[in-house]
C-alpha cells in the first residue's frame, strides 16, 4: 500500500518489509487567513488566503518470530522514517502521485506479545501532492493550449524544477500566457541552435544566465487550460515545457 523512497535512493515497500499498513490518513488542507477589519464595517475583508503543512499518518502493524525479531523490525521502522532529511511517500491507492515529508515527532511501537503496533505522523511543508515523474509537452506553433491537469497553480518561484525551453532563431522573443497575464520577455536575439531555457527564477543562454537582459519576470500555469502565445521567433523552433503537477 506504501512505499518510501528516499532521496539517496533507498526504496522500500513496506508491505514487503513485513510493515502491515493498517491505515494511512491525509488531514485536510488547513487555511490561514489574512483580514482586514474596517471601523463601521461588519465582519472582516478577506486579504489573503494561504494553506498550512499538512498532516499525515501512518498506522503500521507488525508482527515478529520472536521478541528479537520485533526488535530488529522496530529498528527497520526507524532507520525507513528517519527524518534528518525529508523523503518521499507514495500511496498505491493514489497511484502516480508522491508526497515529500518528515516526521514531525517521536513515536513507539506498542508490544504486546510478539506484535506491536505504530502511529507515525508526519508532515508535509508543501501543503500539495505532486506527480511522481515529470511531464515534458513539446510545442512548434506561436499559439498553442498547455493544460494542467492539477488541482494548483505551477509557481516557477517556488516549483523550480519546472522548465521552459526554447530552441531556435527570435529577436526579442517573448512568452506570454494569456491565462495568467504573465509574460517573459528576453531583450536579446538566438539563432537556430541556441536554447534559452527558463528555470525557476533562471534565465539561461546556453547554460549561461541572461537574466539581466529580460524583463525579469517569469510564467505560471494556472490549473486547467492556459492559453500560450509566442512572439518573437524568426523561424522555425520547439519551446519544451517540463514539470510536475501539484494536487490539493
């Protein structure tokens, strides 16, 4: 039902790690709110809205031969959840998606005889779920509908594994998301084999940055259909766009 892997590349099942999931429980996003209060005024204007960590637990059974076998499986348990660094956790029942968490205390396991029991909270600093692989869509028109299937906004402030990269001749080329309102703008002009490649806050020349000779903003993707248009090339090109998906 869940596995973990962590990010030097440990993988575990814990299925087949003798690690019986009894449940494993995904609380509800959680709101901050920023108001304003106006004299006069009844209730309170709404700012801003932003979502909390989220929590999550992992309620494990296991059972061992002996009392040292369920020693040896307790320690398993806490070499799999240890929590120096975060790692990721991926539920079958939500097949492609991953969360990135820690353990946000300590817990035990209850014995009784030879089985013993474990509640695992963790938690989430990213409120959202994303995909486990990166999706890559390659585009050759000015004009072109790049949909997101999550639930949330693709933020290259704060994703920054997301990329958008352009490869061929423009003059002052520019990308606008008509969704958004968004537009990136390089003040500069490539030929047929340079790629400009936005990552992050990045802007980058073939591997060099050019940040300071764009209008140094940058593109987001709302959730649904985000109408793209660009402008700018000068012949023929392919603008790639490569990211994960982000889910409430």
């Amino acid at each position: 039902m869940l596995t973990i892997k962590r990010l030097n590349g440990e993988f575990y099942d814990l299925e087949k790690n003798g690690l019986r999931v009894l449940d494993f429980i995904v609380s509800s996003p959680a709101y901050a709110y920023e108001t304003f209060e106006a004299d006069g005024q009844d209730g309170y204007h709404d700012l801003e809205t932003t979502i909390l960590p989220r929590t999550l637990i992992c309620r494990l059974k296991v059972q061992g031969i002996n009392t040292e076998d369920l020693v040896r499986k307790r320690d398993l348990i806490f070499k799999i959840f240890r929590s120096r660094e975060p790692f990721y956790l991926m539920d079958k029942n939500a097949a492609g998606k991953r969360w990135k968490v820690k353990c946000s205390g300590e817990f035990d396991l209850q014995r009784v005889s030879r089985f013993g029991t474990a509640d695992i909270q963790l938690v989430a600093f990213s409120p959202f779920a994303e995909t486990v692989s990166k999706f890559t869509r390659n585009f050759d028109t000015d004009s072109f509908i790049f949909k997101n299937p999550g639930t949330e906004a693709i933020d290259m402030r704060s994703q920054n594994e997301t990329e958008i990269v352009f490869r061929g001749a423009s003059r002052s080329l520019t990308i606008t998301n008509l969704t958004t309102g968004d537009v990136w703008r390089y003040n500069g002009n490539t030929v047929a084999n340079d790629e400009l490649r936005l990552v992050g806050v990045q802007s980058l020349k073939n591997g060099l940055s050019v940040f300071g000779n764009t209008n140094q903003e940058m593109i987001s993707f709302a959730p649904g259909n985000n109408e793209i248009k660009i402008s700018g090339a000068t012949g023929d090109f392919v603008l790639s766009i490569s990211t994960r998906f982000y889910f409430v």
